[in-house]
C-alpha cells in the first residue's frame, strides 16, 4: 500500500515535470512556426541584400541586418573584456566582504533594470554629454552596459567553477597570481563564461529600447562608413514598421520576414558561440 | 646538526582570524632529511606544513608571528616576494591536482612560465622530471595524452615530477597517498626514499607505519603544539612524552 503509494506519487510528479517541459516545447514551437509561417514568403535574396524602397513597403532589410549585427559585436566587444575583468577581481582578487557583497548586489539590479533605462542612459550619457551623437558606439556601448551583469555574473560562475585545486597547484610551483589567472582559471572558464555571453548576444541583438535612442535610425538606405554613423537595426525596423509606418497592414508580411531574419541571426551567433564552447571543451576536461 | 639545517620555524604562532591554530612552534628541518609530521585531525600539522611554503597567504585573515628561515632568510619578511619561495619549496597536495593539460604540458608549466624556453631544453626537463618521478617508462609515450586519464596514483607521481620540474630545494607533501590505493602508495614511498638524495621532503601523513617507513625525524603535533620532535627511531620506540605514546600506540587520536 505505502509502496504503491510511493509510486503514485513518483508518477505524479514525473508527469507533471513532462507536463511543464512539453508545455514550454509547445509554446516554443508555435512561436516558431507562426514566425515561419508568416515569414518565409518575405524572405528571399532580394529581401536580404537590398534597401527598403518605396517608404519602407517595398525591398529589403540589408542596412538592418548589417546594422543589427555591428551592434551586436559591438557590444560583445564592449562587454566581454569588462565583464571578464570585473569577474576576475570579484572572484580572484578581492576581498570577500560587505564592500564586495554590495557591488555584487549592484551588479544583479543592475541586471534587472529596464532596457528603456539604458537606453536614456545612452541618450544622456553618450549621445549628448559626451556628443558621440546616435552612432554604433553610443549604441554598442549602451547595449554593453546592458549584457554586462548577464556577462559578469556568467563569469563569475564559471571562475568559482574551477577547482581550487588548480589554483593552488600553480601557486606551488611559484606561478604568480595573475599567470595562474590567465593560464589556468580563465582558459578553464572559457566555457562557461561563452555560455553566458550567448545569453548576452541574443539579448544584445534583441533589444530595441536602448538603441531606438541611440543608435538606430528610422531610415537610412546608406551603409555605415564608420562608428560614428547611424545604422538601421532589425528590433527597431520591426517596430518602425509595426507601429509607426503608414501602412502597417500592408507591410505585414516584410515585418514578419524581419522578425524570422532576426531570430535566424541570434540563433546563428549563438551556433558560433556553441561550437567555440564545444571545442574549447573538448579540450579542457576535468 | 643545527648547520645542516635548510628551514629554522622559530617561535611561530598562527592564527586564522581569532583562532589560534599554532602555538609557539620551534623546530628546523634538515637537509636531505625526510622529515614528517603526525598528529590526530586538527593539530596543525598541515598548517604548518603550508605556511613553510606561505600557501596559507591564500586564506583570508589568516596570520602569523614568528619567523621561518630559509637560507638565513625569514620568507615572513617584508620583502620577500612569496612567489619567490613557492619555486623553492615546492608542494605536492592530499588529492592529485594535475591541470587539464598534456602530460607534457603539466611538467613544462611552471618552467615555461620561469623562462625556459628552448624545446630541447623542456623536453629533457620533461625526462629527467618524470624519471625522478619514477613515472618515465609508464607514460614516455603518451606525454601528449591528457593527464586526466593516468591512474590516480600516476597521476600523483606526475605532481611530484611537476614539482621537481622547478628544482626546488625542499618538497612539502600534504599526506600525498591519502587518497590512493596500498600499491601506489608503496611506489610514492619508494620514490620518496630515492627523492631525499637530493631534496629535502617535509611530509604530513595520517598513517604513523608510513611516517615510520619513509622518515628520518619525526614531529608530533597535538592541538597545535609540537609535543615532541625527534628521531623517528626514538620517536616509535621509546618516545620522551607520554602523549606521544600514548597516540602512537593508538590510545587515541
């Protein structure tokens, strides 16, 4: 009796976890398929490596998608190298205490900020008081600062990951702190730390209120010739065109077929990002 | 005897944060002695073996007062770079920590990092380092094999040739076969009898046959004291104190 109870229960929970993981595979999927569905017909060569035309109801999105993707490298670049070093002081060098305990809750608010906020950081900061203008750049830097705590926080993970051990056995050998850093716990790191970045890109690229302000522009059919340039950007064309076009119905299809580019270009930076994970893991292994 | 002495500990006490985890330690390792330290869990043993390398700068609020000298040196000066120490003296740990790499890159590791950067130069270092280790013929090749896949006592035979690898002076062994199997263990004895011709070995271990088999001199340590240092003869046959008998002969501890 208490037996068959025990199983009744180890079953019941067993189908409500399935539940849960079908649930969100469903809801993924319909995203998915709507998004394709309503897309794939929008998408074409022609769609992908020209201008808009004709008040943006006609041609492609190529200034977007270039736009779209130099932001995000931008603020990968931005990000990544901060992110890192911020991690390598908290976790390796510091002092474990009140002093860190609060920059550590700074970082996580910081994480839990809305985009907007970092967008009129932007404007404020770089656009106007530092006079970069809406540019890569101020873009870049602003969506940055935006994956910042998601990077700090992936790295900081990734960092206390690694065996003490490891760091101890450098050490011994008369290895000094920072060459047992950047010879043994970062490369061991890497993996980790790439994990979390992946979360950053696709944010990164996503996002549309910290360079609506910024960096993107309504329309621009020129390509950027330098990071001072404005650039057209994919979460902000969908939204230029969803809502403030003139003819929103009519460009339904073009906003569908940029919102399947979109997704297929954050899922592509992410396939990178795994496969430098896999590798690095392949050879790293404990 | 007092000359032939590498490291002098003089009147050292140790804290870390408010608890006191040595109390008035004086005692010298000799050269080219196996020397080992015994004492139930928790006496300072290992401690003491980590503040000779100043391993224990790593932990937090941890201090000490006193001196350690080495090569008439105190290593607590103001002005000695611990890093410094560390290639001298070097450390092999409980648990085998070879690092995720090649065999070979595990030995070259510190050394590339000292300078040495000649091919031929690290690949007879990488020989002479695992031969001393007694470990040559089981891995010269699959030097390019990950270290992670040697046997556990291999693999702490690879620690010790990644420290011998930097020349030290003095090896400091934190109960090295504690986590391996009775015949490894007796190979990394062997080797530590053979390692004492030209280094000085520090060793703490749990087991007292292995302190007795290995050692020279012998420290007991009892709730952060040095009860008794002597000759490991004396020491398991007719030891001074009462309470070093009174361990040994398994009373308790």
């Amino acid at each position: 009796m208490n037996l068959k109870w025990r199983y009744l229960k180890q079953n019941l929970f067993l189908g409500t976890a399935t539940m849960c993981v079908l649930a969100i595979m469903v809801s993924l999927g319909g995203i998915l398929f709507y998004i394709v569905e309503n897309g794939y017909q929008a998408v074409n060569w022609e769609f992908l490596s020209s201008p808009p035309r004709d008040s943006m109801t006609k041609g492609g999105i190529f200034p977007a998608i270039l736009g779209t993707l130099y932001l995000t490298m931008g603020a990968i670049l931005v990000a990544l190298p901060l992110g890192i070093a911020s991690a390598v002081y908290l976790t390796e060098y510091a002092r474990q205490g009140k002093l860190i305990r609060a920059i550590r809750l700074g970082v996580n608010c910081l994480a839990g900020i809305p985009s907007v906020v970092f967008g009129l950081f932007g404007l404020g900061f770089l656009v106007v008081f530092l006079q970069f203008g809406s540019c890569i750049l101020s873009g870049a830097l602003t969506l940055g600062f935006l994956i910042l705590p998601t990077i700090i926080g992936a790295s900081e993970e990734a960092m206390k990951a690694v065996p003490q051990t490891f760091r101890e056995a450098s050490l011994a050998l008369g290895v000094s702190k920072w060459r047992t850093i950047s010879r043994i716990v970062l490369p061991n790191a890497m993996p980790g730390i790439l994990t979390g970045s992946i979360l950053g890109i696709g944010r990164a690229a996503g996002e549309t209120a910290p360079i609506m302000f910024t960096a993107a522009a309504f329309f621009t059919a020129k390509l950027p010739s330098s990071i001072f340039d404005e650039v057209m950007a994919l979460p902000y064309h969908i939204y230029v065109l969803a809502t403030a076009g003139t003819r929103i119905e009519e460009t339904r299809p073009l906003q569908f077929g940029t919102v399947l580019v979109l997704v297929a270009l954050v899922l592509g930076i992410d396939l990178i990002a795994i496969v430098i994970r896999s590798r690095m893991r392949k050879r790293k292994r404990w | 005897m007092k000359n032939n002495s590498i490291i002098d500990v003089v009147d050292v006490d140790f804290y870390y944060g408010t608890f006191q985890a040595l109390t008035d330690i004086t005692m010298n390792f000799e050269k080219n002695e196996v020397t080992a330290l015994i004492g139930p869990s928790g006496c300072g043993k290992s401690t003491l073996l980590r503040l000779l390398n100043r391993m224990n700068d790593l932990i937090d609020g941890s201090r000490l007062v006193g001196q350690v000298i080495f090569e008439d040196r105190n290593i607590y000066a103001a002005d000695v770079d611990p890093v410094e120490v560390r290639r001298r003296i070097g450390m092999v740990f409980q648990k085998p920590n070879p690092f995720p790499k090649s065999i070979f890159d595990n030995i070259t590791y510190g050394p590339k990092l000292h300078g040495v950067r000649k091919k031929r130069d690290l690949e007879d270092l990488v020989e002479a380092s695992l031969r001393q280790a007694v470990l040559w013929e089981e891995v010269k090749d699959i030097l390019n094999r990950s270290a992670m896949t040697l046997s556990g006592g291999q693999q702490q035979r690879l620690c010790i040739a990644r420290a011998l690898a930097m020349k030290p002076d003095v090896v400091l062994m934190d109960e090295p076969t504690s986590a391996l199997d009775p015949i490894s263990t007796a190979k990394i004895e062997e080797l530590i009898d053979e390692l004492k011709e030209n280094y000085t070995i520090i060793i703490v271990t749990h087991n007292m046959q292995q302190a007795a088999r290995v050692s020279g001199k012998t420290g007991f340590f009892y709730l952060g004291r040095l009860i008794e240092f002597n000759s490991t003869e004396k020491i398991f046959t007719n030891p001074d104190e009462k309470q070093t008998e009174d361990y040994i002969t398994g009373r308790f501890g």
